[in-house]
C-alpha cells in the first residue's frame, strides 16, 4: 500500500506540472499582450515595454517557465498584471466561493437524488420509476447554464424572490445567494446520481445476502438501508471523486450568469486579458484540486480493494 | 402571478430558511435587497468591472474613477448635467492667469483622514508632479506640465513649458486631477510610488468602507468631510461585467441604477420596468473601420476611396446597434470642441461612387480580410460590410477574434501579422477634450495604435498647434481639419459615436451624470 501511495504520489506531482508547463506554453502561443490590454490606446511603446519587464514578459519562455516554477516551488504564484496584488491572495480570495458552490450543489443533489434512486430501484417498472427516469434524464441533458439563465429569469426577475447576482455576505445570506446558482449547478448531477443509483441498487438487491435478509422477513425499507444502500453507494462516492473537473467546469458557466466571484470567473476574465499570472495560477490550483480528488479516489479504492494496488 | 408575488415576505423566508421550497410569506423588497438594507440611505448601483487600482496616477478602469470621484478631491470637476463644463471642488479659485500659468487656492479645513491634516498647496504639487516622478502611463493626460509652484500653503500655481489647453477637461477634471496627501503616500509607499488598491488617506465625502473582490464596494460618510453633505449614507457598488447581467440584476431589484444595452435599449424605452426612468446619454466613444494602407492591396487610395463609399453607415448601425446610436462624423463626439458637423462622404455612401474609384484603380476580383473583436456587435458590423463591399465585387473574410488578440494585431511590437491587418472594425473610449481622441492617429503612432499606418505631417502640426489655441472656435476648426485629414486619407470610415443609456429608479433617487452618462455618485440625491 505505501509502496501504491508514493507512486501515486509521484504521478499525481508528474500530472500537475505537464499540465502546468502545456497551459503555460499553450498561453503564450495565444496571440495576446496583458500590457496592451492594460494600457489601451494611450500607451507608448516605452510604457508597453515597462509592463512586460515587470511582469517578466522580455525574458525566454523557457526563463520565463523555470522561474515560474521557481516561484510556485517557494508558494509564490506571482503577481496580478492589473492590480499588482499577489495571485496567490486572488485566487485563494475567490476559491472558498467556487467550493462552496460545488459542495452545496452536491449536497442537495445527493439529498434529492439518492432516495430517488432508492426509490425507484424497489418500485421498478412502476409509473413512478418511469416518470422519474424521463425526468432525470431530461435533468441530465439540459446544460447547466440554460437551467442558470431559466431560473434566473423566473425567481429572481419575475417572482423577484431570490438575488440575480453576487454571492452575499455571512453565512445566512451566502445560502440564499447560493439556491440559484446550485440549483443550476446540481440539477444534472440529481439525475446523474440518481440514476447511477438505481442501477447500483438493481444489482445489489438481486445478490444473495439480500435474498436471504428477504427470507428472515426483514422489512424492504431496513434491507435498503442497512444492507443495499452502502454497497449501492460506492461507485457513486467514486464518481464525486472524479467528477470535480465537471463541476468545476460548469461552475465556471454559472458564476458568469450569476456575475457571481469564484475561480471560474477569475480564469475566464484572465484568459480574456492574458493575465498571465492569475491564468496560471487558476490553473496550478484547480489542477491540484482535480489531481488531489482523483488521487484520493484512488487510494480509497486501492485501500477497499488490494487488486486496483497493482494496476498503475 | 406578479400580485401574488407582491404579498410574499422574503423576510419570513429568510428566517424559516425554506428558500428552496418557496417558503414565501409576503412582502415588497427582494431578498437581496431585505439582506442588504442599512440603516440610512443606501445607493445601490451596477459598475461595468471590478476596481483594480484606487490610485489616481495608474487607475485602469472607468469604475475606479467613479469611486475615487467620491473618495478623494480634486481642484475642480466635472458639472453634471447634459453639456460638458466644470465647477469648483477643492479649490476656492483657479484661473488662467497666462497661457502656460494657472494659479488656484485651496479652500481651508479639507481634512485628510487618518490624521494627515488640512489640504494644502503642497499636496497638489506632489499629486500632480507625481505623474511624472512616478513615470505613470497616464502622463500624457498632463501634456507639457512642467511644475507646480507654491505661493503659500494654500496657493499654487500650475507652470506649463507650452500652453495645454486641455488640462480643464481632462488633467484637471479626469482621475489624474485627485488631490493626494503626501505625508500618507509617502508613509505608505517610501517612494511616492503605485499604491494600488489601498488608500492611504480620503479627502472626499465618502470613504472606502469595504471591498470585496469581484463582489461590492462600500463607500460611507466620511465623518471629517466639511463640504455640502451628500446625498446617500451608503454607496453600494456591485461590479458586474456583463450588460445583460446587469439589466437582470437591475429587474430583480438588486441594484437601483444601471448602465443597459443598447439592444434592450428600445424595449425599456417603450415598456420601461415600475419606477423607472431610462435617460439616454451620447458616449465618447468612436467606432469606424480602418484601413492599413501600407497593405499592397490598399496601397492605392482609389481603392480605399471605393470601401469607404460602399460603406453604408446607418445600415451598420440598424444591425449593429438597433440603430440607436447617432452616426459619427470623426474621432471627436458631437458636444466636444471639434465636432464636425458632417463628414466627407455622406453616411449612406454611394455604389455608383464606389465602382467609380474602383475603377480607377484597375481593380477586378479584389478580396480582403476584416479583423474585429468576437463580440456581437462588432462580428455583426463586419459581417454587414462584408455583405456590403460584395456589392460592389470585392469579397471579404471576416476574422474575429477574442479581446486580447484583436489588441496586438496592429502593434509591431508583437512581430509581423500588423503587415497583414486589412480592414479593420476598430473603437477607442474617448475623453471630453479632443486632444485625448486624436492622439492615436499621430505619425508617432504607426505600429502602436495607428494601424491604419496613416502619415501626415499636417496632422502633426495641427495637433501640436490646438493644445495651445484657447479660443474654442479656433481650436475646433483645427480638430475638424485633422478629422478631414484623416477621412481624405481614405484610411477611415466612421461609424458612430455608440451611447450610453442608463435607468435607475425613480422611487429610489434622482441620479446625476455627466454628459456621456458616467455616474457621478457624489451627486445623486435620494428620491
């Protein structure tokens, strides 16, 4: 097993500077100049090459490269081309937001969908089993950002009952912030789960230690819970794991509906004025975090079954 | 539905935290508007960014300048209202006294913050020489200044090397203007230097009570402000990049005043929301299409001629911008010293015309390219001279790009592709004095801004010569000549001037704005 956890270990470390340097060399490949971004049409040729010194632009990409890793390597991320603040404080400014979302629309996606899924595995082939399956379905093939923008315009414009944009402030008012944007965020993983669910239940409640919990006359609802769910519930478990670059990604679509903070919204206004450092540094964070998660995922899985150890 | 919704008490909501559910009770105010009332008069506005500097020598964006309007004095500023002009601030008196000299005087007892003290003469003088100690980008918004001199501890006087005409309207008035305190800039910086988004000392009527990223701007009373009081306790900002965004945040009662799209611009005109008021204002901005004419294909001016004769405008501007917008005669916007009051080739252009020079210039088959940003607007308004130029045989492929590509395609610096820039669908944010909207286009500025790489000596000397001619006439007709310069060149078609509507409601406040609709905070007044 710690043989199985360096060598993970090691990868996941290989993984995140791959994809480190090819976001770096893919970015500076990209037509783009922060500094003529930030200085607009009043700028000289002087004053455009002042910028590109202090940001270190004049430089090899290869020096440019190495002093980035340089840097991350003393848990330095630079400095923001616009205001000049630390990255390392913008990015982790705006992360908790990004997180909160993803664990929030998670938590009610798996409230909402994991007794669905239980549900409609005992009563299969019923009228309710067939009208949730078109439902989630149809949840899961409605993009993210369209489920944003219709509830937006219902809830908040028309009914005009819950915020438009922003996150809020203190704890009570970052949750009513929050029910749009997760709702959006979450309404595709509920038929997601749902029904991956469902089908881990079908194949549990068919094998023989629940047969046999049948024949002691143990109630269906005790059989689920006690001996069927957590079984059911571990590809699932497998599944939120890895599935953090998909919310991430659909977190991005939602905090530019809501014009709500987060890492999303960061990378994309970056990426729009080639702020080199706040890309990279966006980047270098969510790239761990998805590295971290799969890695984890892994480990617990390696950890439950000694076969997935000799498979790297 | 909408009575229904009426009688829904978002607080009860807020309380049994059955939001998800629709816990709804009754009630007039939207959630995000219960969760933010403050005690007081709160102002609640959509900015069109997030501020990135509250320093006044290196700011970036048009929302810094709105907020440090409100948290910093200047010597005079800009008058609200519909025509451009100024009004005393911080100073008691400033006058021209010579050309290349103005003297002001301070008014006693502006107090900075944090205990710095009373505004004096040497707080001008460092603020403003700054700009150049400091080699701030924005130097060339204070033209020739060469120094500040100090009478007493309230009078100065400002020394120019050449008269600079336009320091009324744009040094003194723009963000450049804002009166520092050297002792807590120097405190705070050794050096003088950047001080990025931390001020170190407020001598406006408000001060910067909380800044969260990407999320709102607090501006609140400052208690040592000893001007006329302002309007609103609170100021609440929200910065929101997306006009759409904006406009949904506006209806869902989050924000009281917004700036609004120009395609939404007609439906909130006829069908406005409940106690609105929709004001449209006339931008700075100037929008036009651009040739390179050192490309071997637009070498010729005959060629060049036939584009912009083949260019109708208005039909540009009923796609691009739901013809809302006014069609733009030159650089400079109409209420600016300079307008033109019509341009060379009229608006609608002529295809007889067209053929005519095309003609002349032997040419068959020709095809070109046009480079614009990927935004709606600007794909819409290359697509449409794309279907217009076909009319007259010359194809076109359209490039559009994201932002910060389209930035650099003209500029030397960033290697060759300026060599293969064509046509180009080009808009620059102006200033309300001319100087600032005609510098771009100077032989200096070949391969830097000037992508359509023109050249004239004339506009040169015109340019130089108008930063000392005081009369306005004078002054406007040199600009105007400029402009026929630029447009004889073949080099430019323009196209519009765009606008700048806002809305706001009117059971909320009474909004003040300049004369291209920027908010002027300080001013509005509760309704």
């Amino acid at each position: 097993m710690w043989l199985y956890l360096l060598k993970r270990t090691v990868l996941a470390v290989a993984i995140v500077a791959t994809a480190m340097t090819l976001v770096f060399l893919m970015i500076h490949a990209v037509p783009g100049d922060p500094a003529i971004t930030l200085l607009g049409p009043r700028a000289s040729a002087e004053m455009i090459a002042q910028i590109h010194r202090q940001l270190g632009l004049d430089k090899p990409l290869a020096v440019q490269l190495a002093l980035f890793f340089g840097r991350v390597f003393h848990g330095d991320l630079g400095f923001d081309a616009f205001s000049q603040r630390p990255v390392r404080d913008i990015v982790f400014e705006q992360l908790p937001y990004t997180i909160e979302l993803i664990f929030v629309s998670i938590l009610w996606a798996v409230m909402i969908a994991v007794p669905l899924g239980c549900y409609s595995a005992i009563r299969r082939n019923s009228i309710v089993d067939q009208v949730t399956g078109i439902v989630t379905v149809a949840a899961i093939a409605i993009p993210s950002f369209v489920v944003a923008v219709y509830a937006l315009l219902f809830f908040a414009v028309t009914l005009r009952w819950l915020p438009a944009i922003g996150a809020g402030g203190g704890f009570k008012d970052g949750l009513i912030y929050l029910i749009l944007p997760a709702f959006a965020v979450g309404l595709g993983w509920v038929g997601y789960i749902s029904r991956l669910v469902r089908a881990s239940m079908l194949e549990v409640l068919g094998e023989n230690h629940v047969r046999m919990a049948r024949s002691f006359g143990i109630s269906e609802w005790r059989i689920v819970a006690r001996y069927a769910l957590p079984l059911a519930i571990l590809p699932t478990v497998t599944i939120l794991g890895v599935g953090i670059a998909w919310l991430l990604s659909s977190a991005v679509f939602i905090e530019v509906v809501f014009a709500r903070p987060g890492i999303g919204k960061l990378i994309v206004d970056a990426v729009n004025t080639r702020n080199y450092p706040i890309v990279m540094g966006v980047v270098l964070v969510t790239t761990f975090l998805i590295v971290a998660a799969t890695t984890l995922s892994d480990l617990v899985n390696a950890f439950l079954d000694p076969r997935t150890r000799e498979k790297l | 539905m909408k009575h229904t919704v009426d009688n829904v008490s978002r607080r009860s909501l807020l309380k049994t935290g059955a939001a998800i559910g629709g816990g709804i009770v009754a009630g007039g105010l939207p959630l995000s508007q219960v969760i933010w009332a403050a005690e007081g008069k709160v102002l609640r506005a959509c900015s069109d960014g997030d501020i990135t500097k509250l320093d006044p020598a290196f700011y970036n964006r048009q929302v810094e300048v709105d907020v440090m309007s409100c948290i910093y004095s200047k010597l005079i500023r800009y008058k609200p209202g519909s025509e451009w002009g100024w009004e005393l601030d911080a100073a008691e008196h400033i006058e021209q006294v010579d050309p290349t000299h103005i003297r002001f005087r301070i008014k006693k007892g502006i107090k900075f913050t944090g205990g710095y003290g009373e505004m004096t003469a040497k707080d001008v003088k460092f603020s403003f020489e700054r700009i150049f100690k400091q080699k701030s980008f924005l130097a060339p918004q204070w033209g020739s200044l060469d120094r500040v001199e100090l009478e007493d501890d309230y009078t100065g006087v400002l020394v120019f090397k050449t008269p600079f005409v336009p320091v009324w309207l744009l040094s003194l008035t723009d963000a450049t203007g804002h009166v520092l305190s050297e002792d807590a800039v120097m405190k705070a910086t050794k050096d003088g230097g950047d001080f990025g988004l931390k001020p170190p000392a407020f001598s406006g009527p408000y001060v910067l009570a909380d800044w969260k990223p990407s999320q709102y701007i607090v501006l609140t009373r400052n208690p040592e402000w000893s001007g006329p009081k302002p309007g609103f306790d609170e100021i609440r900002v929200v910065p929101v990049d997306d006009l759409k965004a904006r406009e949904r945040a506006y209806l869902a009662g989050d924000v009281d005043f917004t700036s609004i799209s120009l395609d939404s611009l007609a439906g909130f005109k006829s069908n406005p929301p409940p106690n609105t008021k929709v004001e449209e204002w006339p931008s700075l901005w100037y929008y036009w299409i651009g040739m390179n004419m050192d490309h071997p294909k637009l070498k010729d001016v005959n060629v060049r001629k036939a584009i912009q004769w083949a260019i109708n405008v208005p039909q540009i501007l009923d796609a691009a911008f739901a013809g809302q917008v006014n069609v733009a005669t030159g650089t400079i916007a109409p209420g600016l010293v300079g307008h033109r009051p019509k341009a060379l080739v009229p608006p609608e252009g002529d295809l007889a015309k067209a053929k005519e020079f095309l003609e002349k210039a032997g040419v068959n088959n020709l095809s070109l390219s046009i480079d614009c940003t990927n935004d709606s607007t600007n794909t819409t308004i290359a697509q449409t001279v794309q279907a217009q130029l076909s009319q007259i045989g010359i194809t076109i492929e359209v490039n559009a790009r994201d932002n910060s590509t389209f930035w650099t395609l003209g500029s030397e610096s960033q290697g060759e592709r300026w060599k293969d820039l064509q046509l180009i669908v080009n808009g620059f944010i102006g200033l309300p004095d001319p100087n600032y909207n005609t510098n771009p286009f100077l032989q200096n500025q070949v391969g830097i801004w000037n992508w359509e790489r023109f050249r004239s000596a004339r506009y040169d000397e015109l340019a130089a010569k108008a930063n000392t001619v005081e009369d306005p006439d004078a002054r406007g007709k040199l600009y105007q000549e400029m402009q026929d310069l630029m447009e004889d060149s073949g080099c430019y078609r323009f196209l519009t001037n765009g606008a700048n509507p806002i809305m706001y409601r009117t059971t909320e406040m009474l909004a003040s704005t300049r004369p291209d609709g920027a908010p002027l905070f300080y001013d509005f007044q509760p309704a």
